[in-house]
C-alpha cells in the first residue's frame, strides 16, 4: 500500500505516532489520539505520542475496541500501519478482563477462559500471596481483604483484573438534585456530565461502579460528584485537597442537593463531624501520629458504612490512602481529576484501585461547545539580568533552576501584563515566597500562602468573587480546587519544575465560563537560556494535548512603546487565539 503525503500521522513500530502539528487535518488526529495514546513530547512542529500498556487498557475499559484503534490509526496515518503494532494492539487491549474478578459460592475468585493463565498467577510471586486455593475450572480462590493488593499485582503481571465482584451497597442515603440552586439558578445536567454519571454507574452493575472521570477545571466535576451521590443513594465519603476544597463541597452540596444541614459533616483539622455524608482532606488522612508509623485519621474509612467514596483531584492521592484504598474495594469508588498524569508515576496504582478512566472529554471539545472558557496560552521569555548571570553560572543545577524562575525582571513583567488587560480579575501565581512577597508589596495586592489562615483565605477569596479585590498574589495552594469563576487573567511568576499537573490546574483557575462571554489569557514568564526554559517544555505538554499551543513573546514585546504593542498586535494575536476570528487556540 503506498503512503498518503496528505494524512498528519506516523505511525511506528516503537509504538511512537509523529503528528505534523501544522498539518489541517492534526487537531481531528489530536482528539483522536486522546482515546488511546499519550503525548510525551510537543516541540514546534512535530508532536510525538506513545501507545502504552496503560492507554491501552483506559481505552478497552472506556469501550473502545482494537478494531476501533487500528481503524482511527489508519485514518491519519501517512503509512501503511507496522504490522508488529498491530499485533501489540490487539494483544495489550484483549489483556484487559481476560481475567475477571467474581463472587462465587460465597468466594471472590479470579476466573478465566484460559487455564494456563490461571496457572500462572498460581505460581507467579507477584500474585501467589493472594491466592487461597485452586478450584479447578472453576477459577482461583482468593483472598476477600485483599481484593486491591490483587488487583494491582495483576496489573504489573500485564493482566489487569476486570473486578466483577460487586460492592456492599452502604447505609441507604436518598439524595436528589434540586431543580434550582438556593440562589434561584435553573440546574440541569450538561449531557456530557449525564454520561459520566452513567459511564460510572452502569445503573448499578457490577460492570460499574468504580473508576475516574476526567474533566477540565470549571467543567462542573462537582456537579458530576453529586448526581453519582444520587445515583447511588448511600452513605458518602468525600475526600478533598485542602480545607478551602472542603467547604466549597459543602455549599456546593447544600446548593444543590436536597439533604438536609446536618447530614453532612466537616472532618478537618478545626472540625470532626463523621455523618452520613463527611467531606475530609488527603492531608489529615494522611497525617502520621508524632514518632509513630501509625495514621489515625484513616480509620475514617470504617467509621461508616460508606455506599460511595468519591476522591476529588484524584491525581492527589498519597501513599498511605493508596494503602487503605486497596482494603475497601467493596465500596464503590470515584475519582475526579482535570488530568490523570501523577508526577510520581503511580497511575498505574489509579487505575487498579480507584478503577480505569470512565468517561474522559477533551478540553477543547468543552470549549467549542462554550462550557469552558476560550483561552490564550502565551510564553514570555524573560532574560537573566548580567547581575545575575555570575551567580548562575556558578550554582549547582537545583539552584539554577531557583535562580531562573526567582529572576527579578519578572516583577515589572508582571505590572505590563495587568496593564494589557486593566480591569480583568487577576490570578499572579508563583512557588516561592519571597518572590510572592515583592510582588504583593509591588502590585499593593493580597498574598495567600500555606501560612495563611482558612478564615482569611476565605474571605479574600469571597472579596475577589465580589470584585472587591481585582488582583491576588498565591502561592501553590490555589492550585486546586478554588472556586473563582470571574478570574480570567493568570499570570504565572514560578512553578513546581516541569509539573504537567501543575500546569493543567493553573490555567484551570481561568477555564469557568464568563457571564459575558470573556476569554481567559494565560502568561507563562519563563527565563531564557536556562533551565526553566527546559522545564517549560515539560510543563506544557499536557495542554498541548488538549490543543492549547503557547505564543511566544520576548519580555522586551510587553515594554511600552515596543514595536507590536501599540499598535495592538499581541491584543489581535490574543483575540485570534482566543477564537473571535477562527477556531485555532
């Protein structure tokens, strides 16, 4: 078959797909693409993506068959497809659920049509450990506690468990969604968030029940959380990433369910309510008694007879609630999360415990259809004062990377960006302190830090949503979860080195749509010729991903009177990209 020059992908047999990013027919590859492979890097021109172990059994969990991928493969590919990666396809995609997990005779037992395979986990030392008894034809006994040890065993084995096991139904709890919120707003489903509750539910089967819904930030993931409240109608555990996400989810239950007041309880640092629906935090849970291997906190997870555990920026989750997690796989369980991509490397863990990825939408798609906001990423290039320059030089390669992202020509950056967009409600975002700190005094704006207090985080939170305050300085604490729907500007001084997570959360602070229709920009200031300049790369490959492409500036662009500036060039250029006159972005 010979090859299409007018088709953006190839295809190879390492199991890396080269997509001509420029080509007219790449953003329909990138959507496509999005099912079943991951982007690993997104240069100017051509973007590499990578068919894994892992995209793979997402996408036959989702729904998606071999047949499926192939074909989409085919479609954008410029050359006949390698017949090796065929064969990986089908093979990888048909190990998820070759061996199923059940409850037989009063046994959970792992069965399969194959008898070797069921030999091997007999014998192999990852999954020997969980193994009771062999019954034969009729499958392996196992160990009921440790459903999860198993599940992730066999997914490092290369055949990850379809868990048909069911759950314990909890204490019954009758939840429904109001009609209209407190305020009077009319509150319906988006279809989109109709077919994650029903993607994760499967009307109560055991083909259900457990598993992660991917959702960019302002999509309504909240609203997600409590349909699947209703939909299961039982006892509920909610675990958030910091207090401030906690009584967000309270009022957003109050809002928008029927329950009552005092069925839903706090359980936090300053208060322990444990009731029929308990709202906590991944960092108490995972505090460790003074001296002691021991973390008391996690006994929340049998206090009730939790029906539904729902894992908010499920992307979070520490160690010791991996751990716990594994022990209660017979509740149903949901994760949240704007992006399944973990720093550390355990998604892996994600999907064996929480369950594979259920419904998934791409951002842009959400955009399009106007439930987030158009956006304009732009990277500012920023060069290293000569004062500086001796001292980078010299310093060991951690601290270049602070010298970088601290460089003090960032801060008059800063006052020219707002002064491009006066009177937009401001995010200034950064990871260290002093750098947040001169800009406060700067910019005359408020800072939050971790060492602010709840009280005060809220009430400047709730004087930004008034419009009291136009301009806020944070810190990594409004990474997540923070509920600031007229923010359309951030600003982003410094970050956690290459984050991809990191990235993703931030832009999200600027995704809610816009009462009247506003865009939301995105300025990343990046040092040049240093490390940072790397670690941006990195940073931005997950948006990439969703479509969102960085314009660069040099920060000499932003100066007034600089060619460009004056005379609106960056104000069309972030008009186009934010859609008015095309769709690209």
């Amino acid at each position: 078959m010979p090859s299409d020059t007018g088709r953006p992908l190839i295809v190879q047999s390492n199991h890396e797909l080269l997509l001509d990013a420029e080509h007219p027919m790449a953003e329909a590859a990138r959507e496509a693409l999005a099912g079943f492979a991951e982007l690993v890097r997104a240069p100017e021109h051509v973007h590499t993506y990578r068919l894994t172990p892992l995209t793979l059994w997402n996408a036959a969990a989702a729904g998606l068959t071999p047949a499926e991928v192939l074909a989409a493969l085919g479609r954008f590919s410029r050359y006949p497809l390698p017949a090796s990666l065929r064969a990986e396809v089908i093979d990888r995609m048909g190990r998820y659920g070759r061996v199923k997990l059940v409850r037989e005779e009063g046994e959970l037992r792992l069965v399969s049509e194959s008898r070797v395979l069921l030999e091997e986990v007999a014998r192999h030392r990852l999954t020997r450990p969980y193994v009771l008894a062999d019954r034969g034809e009729e499958g392996l006994a196992v160990h009921p506690d440790r459903r999860g040890h198993l599940k992730m065993a066999m997914t490092r084995l290369g055949y990850p468990v379809e868990d048909l096991a069911g759950y314990v139904e909890g204490a019954p709890l009758p939840v429904a969604l109001r009609d209209r919120t407190l305020a009077g707003q009319p509150l319906r489903l988006r279809p989109y968030q109709e077919a994650a509750v029903a993607r994760f539910y499967q009307e109560g089967r055991a083909t259900g029940g457990s598993g992660v819904v991917v959702l960019p930030c302002g999509a309504g993931k909240t609203v997600v959380a409590l349909a699947a409240m209703a939909a299961v109608g039982a006892q509920t555990l909610i675990l958030t990433s910091n207090v401030t996400a906690v009584r967000q989810f309270i009022r957003e239950i109050r809002d928008k369910t029927d329950l009552a007041p005092e069925l839903v309880g706090e359980y936090t640092g300053e208060m322990k309510e444990v009731r029929p629906v308990t709202v906590t935090t991944y960092q108490l849970l995972a505090r460790r008694e003074p001296g002691r291997d021991r973390f008391p906190h996690l006994a929340l997870f049998n206090r009730m007879d939790w029906g539904l555990v729902i894992y908010d920026e499920v992307h979070l989750l520490p160690a010791p609630v991996f751990r716990v997690t594994a022990e209660i796989q017979a509740r149903r369980r949901l994760g949240l999360t704007a992006t399944l991509v973990r720093e550390d490397g355990r998604e892996e863990d994600v999907f064996s415990l929480i369950g594979p990825k259920r419904y998934e939408l791409p951002w842009r798609s959400l955009e399009r259809q106007g439930h987030i906001a158009r956006a304009t990423c732009w990277e500012v290039r920023v060069p290293l004062p000569e004062a500086e320059r001796l001292a980078y030089a010299l310093a060991d390669e951690r601290s270049r990377f602070r010298l970088a992202a601290e460089n003090p020509a960032k801060l008059p950056l800063v006052e020219r960006i707002l002064a491009l967009h006066p009177g937009e409600p401001a995010l200034v975002i950064g990871q260290y302190l002093g750098q947040l700190q001169a800009l406060s005094r700067r910019l005359g704006a408020p800072l939050i830090t971790g060492q602010t207090s709840n009280r005060e985080r809220e009430a400047l939170y709730a004087r930004f949503r008034s419009g009291a305050e136009r301009v806020l300085v944070v810190s990594k604490v409004a990474n997540f979860a923070v509920d600031l729907p007229d923010a359309s500007l951030l600003i982003q001084v410094s970050g956690t080195f290459g984050s991809r997570q990191e990235e993703a959360q931030r832009l999200g602070r600027v995704l809610r749509p816009k009462a009247d229709g506003r865009a939301a920009h995105f300025y990343s200031l990046v040092t040049g010729e240093t490390r940072e300049e790397g670690f941006a790369r990195n940073r931005q490959t997950f948006l990439t991903e969703q479509g969102y492409r960085y314009r660069i500036l040099r920060a000499e662009d932003l100066e007034p009177g600089a060619t460009g500036i004056e005379s609106g060039e960056v104000r069309e250029a972030t008009r186009i990209a934010s859609g008015e006159t095309s769709g690209e972005g």
